[in-house]
C-alpha cells in the first residue's frame, strides 16, 4: 500500500497540501466564494425551521380546528422561497467564481510554468521523453488538477463546516435524534477513505496510460508518411488498442472503485433516515416533538446528507487529481541545466578548440573519447566521417545542447561551460539537416533568425539563399502561411528557408549540418557561392555526407568512433589513400585523382 500512497517522493499529502500551496494566488477569489458558500449553506439551513412552522400551521388546523394565520402562513412562504432562490443565486456565484479564477488563474499560471520549464530542461530528458508524455501533463494532467481545486473547495468548504454548522443546529433541537445521525458519519467516512486510498492505484496507472496515448498519437501524426509509406497501420493501431485496452482497464477499476463511494454513503444515510423516524415517532407520540420540528429535522438531516456525500466524494476524486498532481509535479520539479545569467558575448573572434573532450550519451556505450581539435579564426572546417562515427555530437558538444564528461570546449580561450547558454549560442548561426519551421507566415519564418529585424534584412537573406523567387510567387508572398506540418512547400525550400535565418542572424560561427542535403544540384551550386561569401571571415564547421560540398574547406577533419583519424586538405586526404579517399571513391568511383 505504501508503494502505491508514495511515489518518487512525493506522498498523497504532500501533493495535496502543494496543491493548496500553489492556490495561494487565488486565494481573494477562494475567500469570496467561501463566504458565498457559506452565505448560501446559511440561508439553506434556515428553510427547515420556517418549514417546519409551516407544517405546525397546517397540523394545527387539520387536527384542532385551529383557525391558522394566513397572511403569516403567507409571508412565511414568500420567506421561503426567497431563501432558496438566494440561496441557489449564491450557490451559483460560488461555482462561478471558482470556475473563473481556478480557469483564468491556476491552471493558465501552471500551464505557463510548465511551457518555462521547457527551456530548462535539459537536451537528454527532451530526446528520451516522448513528446506526448510532455503533451499530457501539461494539457490533461492540468486541467485534472483544476478541478482538484473543486473538490477540495468542497470537502473543506461545503462539506466540513456546512456540517459543523448542522450539527450544531440539529443537537440543539433535538438531542436524542442528532445523536443518531452523528453516529453514522464515523462510519461513512471510514468507507470513503478506505476506498479512496484503494482507487489511488489504479489512478496512478490510469495518468500513465494516458501519457502513452497521447505518445503514439502524436507518433501517428508526425510520422504519417512513414506509417503510410511501409503499410504498418495496422501494427501501429494493434499498438493502440493495447494501451487503449491498459488505459481502460486502469479507468474502469479506478471509477468502479471510486463510484462505490456514492451508493455506501446512501445506504448509510437511509439508515439514518430509519434510526430518525423510528426514534422521532416515538417522540411525537410521547409528546416530546410535534410534527413539524420532525419534518424540520428530517429536512435538516437531508441538508447533512449532502455535505457528507460531498466529502465521500470528493476524497474519492481527490485520488484521481493527486495522480495527475503527482505527474505534474515531478515534471517542474525535474532535472533543469545549470545555467548563469547572460552576461552578452561581446566581440568573437572565432577560435575554437576541444581539448582532451570524452563524451557518449550513455554510460555504458563510450561515443568521443579524448578528442582534441583546434579551429583558428575564419578557418573553415569540414567535418566528415562515417555514420555514428560523432560528426553531429561535436556540434551537439559547441552549441551546450550537452556538456562533456571530461576535457573543454573553449571559445577565444573561454571554457563555454562558464558561460550561460544563451552566450553561446549567440556566437553560433546553425543550418541543421532536420529542418524546423514554426507556425505563422515564411517572413516570420526568416524573421526568427534576428530579433527586430526590418523587412528589407528578411528579404534580402531570403535572396542571398536564393529563395527570393520561390517566395514571390506564392500567393501571399512573404506573408503566406505555413501550416501545421509544413506541407505546403517542398523539402527543399524548407531547408533555403532556414538558411535564410542563418543569413540573417549573422553570427560570428557558422555551423551547417547538412546544410544543402534537400536541394537539387542546380540550387546547390547557386547558394553555394553565396554561402562562401557568408563563410568569409568568419569560423565555420560543414558536416556534410557529399564530399563535394567540402573540397574547398580549409581543412578537414575525417572522425570515426569519436576520434580525428585524419586532418588536412582535399588534396592531402586523396593523396593519403586513407578512410577519406575511401569514402570520397565510393561517392565518386569514376573520378580520376
């Protein structure tokens, strides 16, 4: 049982009490429905008294003849009436305000505290976390614990001291008969919390499975094509139904056991609903009550019943919110990168050097071991080299998107991990291999590479990446929008838009990944030029698989396992006959040296 109240440290009342730690920025607005509520539950208890003068009236008259009092008979009435209708004025206003600020304020603040945490998280978590577990806890798991707020309000509002208030009120009419309705509360609660705590499990299970789902859809989607391409649709729903079936299972047997609740408290109210009318027909007749303060006191024990049904529920509830609380919280309680505060990277002149650096992603699998490397300013560098063989992790290494194990990267001398992120990666222009566009239109695609840029800067990257015309002739030109999977423009214009942003961020380092991978030759050999001219006087490092991209770089380094196994020109890698001229015959087997 303990495993199933306590998970990676945070316990079922830790959760809870964090939860009403972080309604503290609401807690006017949880006032005013208090006060509200108990308004309401106030004037809800005065009902049964005039209900139950009325019911003496009409007692009276039927069984004595006494003449009754109409016009008081009336106003007590009207009275009534407009308790309840207040009463359920104020009722509504509590709901509504706690809809507003548990909506606008609670889960919008959460939500936003989870989209910051995302810049803090580090590199490793976001490559071995699926995306739609993120997608989970900061959308379903959310609005979960918004309505946790709901119940809590409930338990401890509605419920608690609306019977706190009821109990005083039915000990002071009649004893004997409150005695027998308190007798039974003891007993409901035991059985809510009993099954609570057993449905606390399931719930658990239930979040995860949802987490998965939202995992394969979001899997579905961004790999459509492929799914389409290799015919695995049915695999990949059979893949569906299992979770579907797990998140079900979990469901049924968390609401299954959670609805017991509402039945257990019934039976036990009806029970008390026997105890009082035997006990108050013995009353009435031994002359110790009249009718109405019977009538009155059943009506009150109805009001008792709804408070206490509030609690049982509510507990059963709770467990379900704590389980999505519990997701949330490991999630912005979770690793975050060491970070300094931006200091502005001032005047680079380029140099780069790796010293001693090891490196892999996981412990057991060693990736770059002792690499040394040294890239003087305005040199360009190739990097080449078989596939796995560390190409992309030096990059992964320059830009911070992970820190070595052992050794340093320095910049102008600098160790980079005494900088902030942000410092570094504002020396760096990047073209990666696996494009990225982000909704909106293609001008605000090219716009994201400098902040405040004008229009004629934007325009003229998007020439200098010769994809000026392309841009021209959509239909809204440089304000056409992209959609959601960018599949209105091609591979290859996806790629010349986001070397148009390097183009405009203008930065001190250059790293292109691929950077011409998605264009035909033609395009090739047209930014080409342009990118040697970007590329002057500045430092640069070319990952590329075609080696003709690389002839003319300054110097190559040819890496495999981890490790510069060759450095030089074009020429003096040819001459070598080594790994490089391995790799440049087998593109180009008919090339003569």
């Amino acid at each position: 049982m303990k495993k199933n109240t306590k998970r990676n440290g945070f316990s079922s009342i830790k959760v809870i009490l964090r939860i009403l730690k972080d309604s503290l920025g609401i807690g006017h607005w949880l006032l005013l429905a208090t006060v509200l509520s108990i308004g309401s539950a106030y004037l809800a208890m005065t009902a049964p008294e005039i209900l139950g003068n009325m019911t003496n009236q009409i007692y009276d008259f039927l069984d004595a003849g006494i003449v009754m009092d109409s016009p008081l008979f009336f106003r007590r009435m009207i009275i009534l009436v407009a308790i309840y209708l207040i009463s359920a004025l104020l009722g509504a206003l509590t709901k509504g305000v706690m809809n507003y600020s548990v909506s606008s304020f609670f889960t919008c603040k959460l939500r936003v505290k989870m989209s910051e945490k995302i810049a803090k998280i580090p590199i490793k978590v976001v490559d071995s976390t699926p995306n739609g577990e993120f997608i989970s806890r900061m959308t379903n798991d959310v609005s979960m614990m918004g309505g946790s707020i709901h119940d809590i309000f409930g338990v401890v509002i509605n419920g608690v001291i609306q019977l706190g208030m009821i109990s005083m009120i039915i000990f002071r009419e009649e004893p004997v008969m409150a005695l027998a309705v308190i007798l039974f509360v003891p007993l409901s609660l035991i059985l809510s919390a009993l099954l609570a705590s057993k449905s606390e499990k399931h719930f658990n299970e239930f979040r995860v499975q949802s987490g998965k789902l939202y995992s394969i859809c979001e899997e579905n989607l961004a790999c459509f094509d492929a799914v389409k391409i290799f015919s695995i649709e049915k695999s990949q729903n059979e893949k569906y139904k299992k979770v579907t079936k797990k998140y079900a299972e979990y469901s049924s047997k968390g609401y299954f056991v959670s609805g017991l609740v509402s039945p257990i408290v019934g039976l036990i109210n009806n029970l008390s609903y026997v105890a009082i009318c035997v006990i108050g027909s013995y009353l009435v007749i031994h002359g110790r009550v009249n009718v109405g303060s019977l009538v009155a006191f059943i009506m009150y024990t109805k009001l008792f019943s709804g408070p206490l049904e509030s609690i049982a529920n509510g507990m059963s509830m709770i467990q379900s919110t704590i389980a999505s609380a519990r997701r949330v919280y490991e999630y912005l309680d979770g690793e975050e990168m060491e970070e300094h505060e931006p200091e502005g990277v001032g005047t680079v002149r380029g140099e780069v050097e790796l010293i001693d650096v090891c490196f892999s992603y996981t412990d057991d699998k060693p990736l770059i071991e002792h690499l040394n490397l040294r890239v003087k300013p305005g040199e360009k560098v190739a990097i080449v080299g078989p596939t796995g063989g560390g190409k992309t992790t030096i990059v992964n290494l320059l830009m911070r998107f992970y820190d070595p194990k052992s050794g340093k990267v320095l910049v102008d001398g600098r160790d980079i991990t005494s900088m902030s992120r942000t410092d570094v990666r504002e020396m760096f222009g990047m073209v990666l291999q696996d494009t990225m566009l982000f909704s909106g239109s293609v001008y605000d695609n090219i716009a994201y590479g400098k902040e405040g840029a004008t229009r004629d800067e934007v325009m003229q990257a998007a020439k200098k990446a010769h994809i000026d015309r392309f841009i021209d002739a959509l239909p809204d030109g440089y304000d056409t929008e992209i959609n959601e999977d960018s599949t209105n423009i091609s591979a290859g214009q996806k790629q010349l838009l986001t070397i148009a942003r390097a183009y405009l961020s203008d930065r001190p380092i250059l790293i292109l990944d691929e950077a011409t991978s998605n264009v035909d030759t033609r395009t090739e050999l047209l930014i080409q030029q342009t990118m040697d001219d970007l590329m002057k006087d500045r430092t640069a490092f070319v990952i590329a698989h075609r080696l003709s991209t690389v002839e003319n770089a300054d110097v190559i380094l040819v890496v495999d396992n981890g490790h510069v196994v060759e450095q030089g020109t074009h020429a003096d890698l040819l001459a070598r006959k080594g790994l490089y001229s391995k790799i440049y015959n087998s593109q180009y087997p008919k090339t003569k040296m």
